[in-house]
C-alpha cells in the first residue's frame, strides 16, 4: 500500500481510531528515534549533574532562603536595592 493509499484509508476511520493510529505511529517513532539505552544514559548523566556531597536542605533553610528571596524582589521591585 503506498502512502496516498494508506492517508485515504485513515480518513475513513472513526476519530477514535484515527487517535488511537496517531498514538501508535507516535509511539513507534519515539523508540526508533531515541533508543532506550541513550534515553538511560542521558538520565543517568542528569541524575549525576544534580548530586552533592552536601546534605540536602532542611525545611527550616528552605523557609530561610524563600523569605530572603521574597526580601530581595520587595527591595527590587521598590526601588530600595
């Protein structure tokens, strides 16, 4: 079947179907661009970027830092900076 063929014989499906067939050639596109192992590495580089040796912070210091954010764009946004 070529792919005049193949566009003609979607129209003819109900919207759902033409839904379900978009997934499918979606989904099977996605492993066939972007294999599995390169999306593990890529993660797994992410997840390399994002570690510390510091412990992470306590509630107590988020609190901290949002309020003297919160100060900064106060002082910012009325000119006293």
């Amino acid at each position: 079947m070529v792919l005049s063929e193949l566009k003609a014989e979607a129209l003819k499906l109900p919207p759902r179907d033409r839904l379900v067939l978009v997934a499918t050639i979606v989904e099977s596109l996605h492993d066939t661009l972007v294999p599995r192992s390169e999306r593990s590495d890529a993660i797994q580089r992410m997840r390399g970027l994002l570690q510390t040796d510091q412990p992470a912070p306590t509630d107590q210091d988020v609190a901290a830092m949002l309020q003297q954010r919160r100060v900064e764009i106060y002082l910012l946004r009325h000119g006293s900076w």
